[in-house]
C-alpha cells in the first residue's frame, strides 16, 4: 500500500523537482554550449578534471591536464555530469523506481531517436546496453552454426568479443577462420572476396581496434558480403564519436559500441544497432543479464545531445586534424618508433621506446601533466606484438596544439631522464689492503634449505 506523502514531503519534491523535463533543460544547456562557448565548456571541462585528478601541469601548479586517453575514457561535458549527479541524487531520495518514471521519455524514446540518428538507421532498431562486448556475447550465445559453418575474424579483434567466438566454436564445432593482413597491415580484401561462400555463418570486424589506429573499411567489407547468407558484425567502440559511422551504409546486421569513449558519455553504458531478424533472438539473450542504471543512460542521452551540438559547429569530426602534429612529437623523441599498421589512420596512434618500459613511460608522463594508457599483447590476441607493450595516445576535437606541444616537450623530458646511459670507461681500481681472514663457524645442524618453487602447466 502506498503512503500518502505529507505536505513536507511534497514540499521536497517541488523544489527539488527541475523546473521541466530534464532532458529539455540539458539539450538547452548543451545547444547554448554549442553555439555561444563550446570551447569555453570544454576548457571548464579540463580545469574540472583537472581538480578531480589533482593534476597539476608540468613547470607549475594549478595547470590543466593534457588528455591524451579519450579511446580510454573521454571527459564528460560539464552538462552531462551535472545530470548524472543530479539523477544519482534523486534516485537516493526518491527511490529507482521513481527516477525511472521521472525519465521515462528519455529511456523509451529519446535515447533511440538519438541513437538512430547517430548511426543512419531507424530508432526502433537500437537498443541501449551495458557495454559493446556484451552486446556482441548476447548475439553470439543465440547462434547455432553447423558443424561445417565457417566463423571469420580478423587479427584486431578484442580479447573481449574474440573469447565469445571461442566459445561459440566450442559449443557448435565451427570452424574459426581469421582473415590475414597485407604486408601493409590492412585486411586482405582480396582474399575475403576469393573465399566467401555460404557456409560463411558470421563475420566479425572491428571498425578501429583498441589498441591500434588503423581505420578497417567496414564498408567495402559490407559490400562483399551483401550476396551471402552470413551475418556481418562491426564493432565501432573505438569508432563512433571521432568518425562518421553509418550503419546502413555499412551494410552489417549487429553494431555495437561504447558510450564512454569519444562520445563521453557516462561509464558502463552502450548501444547497438540490431537488424530487424536479430531483435528476438538479441533480446531474449539479453533479458538474462542487468541493463544499465537509468542514470547511465540519460548521461548518456545527454552526451549524444553535445555530441549532435559539437558536429554542427565549426569543429566537427576535428580530432584528426592534430594527427601529424602528434605523430612529428613522437618521432622526434630519440629512441621511439610509430606503431601503425594500415593505410588509413584515426585519431588514436601507438608507439612504443626502444628502452624504457611503456609503464614507466606513461607514469612520468602522468606526473607531467599528459595523460594518455598503456596497452597489452593480450588487449588483441591474435595481432603479432613484436613490441610487447605500447603507449596509445588519442585525440578528440577539444584537443589543441598547445596540447600536442606540451605532450612533446613532457615526452622528450622523460626519456632523456630515464633512458639509461650509455657506460663509460671503468675508473682504476685502487689498491687496498687485504681483508682479514674470517674465522672458520664451528660444525652444527645445518638449518633446512628452501627449495626452489617451479610452476609448470597442466598437461
């Protein structure tokens, strides 16, 4: 039985209620954003962050951090943390149930439409998830293959999407084929076009891999496929937001992607695009495992609305702009070498030292005020990793070339302090008298010895 709330409770809720539909209030905000100051935002933005980090800029306190890691994290825009602040403050007064009904046009219609709009297709066929590798497992796990089906993936495929078509071989005993690269590094699409066939049941590709900035020509792989009966996937988590990413024109049943990477939306929040054949099968899957916090998603919806905002202003799809200003920082840094395979790049580069660890190279760098992420082997299993670990840097449209410089000078500054140098010749030795002799220890139980553990793998 519900309570009937008393007049002072009533009083909460009025003022602390906003004035209208929250939604309105933050396409406002992000459109006033857009048009009048969208650079005085994302500069508030940085100095916000900055305070949050504790920061400082290097040669002096109280400077901005230089974000270098958007393919990681991207910053929230100053509106759209407010919302989730005040959504997380109204669920903790009111209760889920009452926030879910206060944003009930933005989880069942506005965040679709957004979301439609973003990636060229209907409203009715997107739908909002944890995160993109889920997405992908709930397609996976609803799949039945033949015993003589062939699974095609691609050296840059994630850890994440890679382990649920290991399962799905497992479980149906198809085949696991992994298109091969060129000597440039690009997909061989030649190869794709020899061998595709019917028994083809699922292709898997990434649009931009984690770890590596080489754009994969989704569209042309589309075209391919389009006269087979095999299902296409394309995971854009490391796409959307820095380039144009259109699902139709792609040609693919499934595409998934994160909403906290270049569209800076809040964490633990997704999409993706479902062709009409798939939305049984997806969500029947998907109703075994938890959605996102409705917090989450209005964030979200908030982020795509000054994303939409941003697009629309004079710096658009920008971030690349600022490529050859990062590749010439990290080139002229001695003992660093570019990683990037494939003729045509995104926003995220890769890079490596020849001596200093990667980890130690990121923490110095973190201490000078850039802040950009290490990446594994194990991030992209299959991808021949002759350097071990890398440094990933990627930019974003707020990105500015003060920001390119400083993260050039901070670099330089870290290798010449921590790159070892080269030995000199060896100082004479000094004669020195000769040590006493040591008195012989009297015979006794020897104390028990440790022996040396070795871990060896399970036959």
């Amino acid at each position: 039985m519900n309570a009937t709330p008393s007049p002072t409770d009533q009083k909460d809720r009025r003022d602390y209620a906003p004035t209208s539909d929250s939604t309105d209030r933050t396409d406002s905000t992000d459109r006033a954003d857009s048009t009048d100051s969208t650079d005085s935002t994302d500069r508030s933005d940085r100095t916000d962050r900055n305070s949050l980090d504790g920061r400082s800029e290097a040669g002096g306190p109280g400077g901005r951090t230089v974000h270098l890691d958007t393919a990681g994290r991207g910053r929230m825009p100053a509106a759209v943390r407010a919302l989730v602040a005040d959504c997380a403050a109204r669920e903790d007064r009111y209760g889920p149930h009452e926030l879910e009904e206060h944003l009930a046009h933005v989880l069942r219609t506005e965040i679709h439409d957004r979301l439609g709009a973003l990636l060229g297709v209907p409203a009715a066929d997107t739908a909002v998830v944890t995160d993109a590798a889920t997405a992908f497992d709930a397609l996976v796990r609803g799949l039945g293959p033949g015993r003589g089906d062939r699974i095609w993936t691609t050296p840059y495929e994630g850890v994440a999407n890679l382990t649920a078509l290991y399962a799905l071989r497992d479980r149906t005993r198809c085949r696991l084929e992994v298109v091969p690269l060129r000597e440039d590094g690009d997909l061989d699409l030649e190869w794709m076009a020899r061998h595709i066939d019917d028994d083809v049941a699922l292709v898997s590709v990434v649009h931009v891999p984690s770890g590596r900035g080489i754009v994969n020509p989704v569209e042309t792989i589309g075209r391919i496929l389009a006269p087979h009966r095999c299902l296409y996937a394309v995971d854009a988590s490391y796409a959307v937001g820095q380039l144009s990413v259109d699902a139709a024109r792609t040609g693919c049943h499934l595409l998934t992607g994160d909403g906290w990477r270049f569209l800076r939306g809040p964490h633990d929040v997704g999409f993706a695009y479902l062709a009409p054949r798939l939305r049984d099968m997806f969500e029947e899957a998907a109703a075994h495992r938890p959605p996102p916090q409705n917090a989450a998603v209005a964030g979200l919806n908030a982020a795509l609305a000054h994303h939409t905002a941003t697009l629309t202003g004079p710096a658009g799809h920008d971030g690349l702009r600022l490529l050859p200003a990062l590749r010439a920082a990290v080139e002229e840094t001695p003992g660093t070498e570019l990683i990037t395979p494939g003729l045509v790049q995104s926003g995220i580069l890769a890079f490596r030292h020849r001596e200093l660890p990667a980890a130690l190279v990121r923490r110095q760098l973190a201490a000078r005020g850039v802040a950009l992420w290490k990446t594994v082997a194990q991030e992209i299993p299959l991808l021949d990793h002759p350097a071990g670990t890398a440094l990933r840097a990627s930019l974003h449209h707020d990105t500015t070339p003060d920001d390119i410089t400083r993260f050039g000078h901070a670099l330089q500054a870290v290798v010449r302090e921590e790159r070892p140098h080269p030995a000199g010749p060896r100082p004479a030795a000094r004669h020195t008298a000769p040590a006493p002799p040591v008195p012989a220890r009297t015979a006794g139980p020897r104390p028990p010895t440790r022996r040396h553990l070795t871990l060896c793998p399970t036959p």
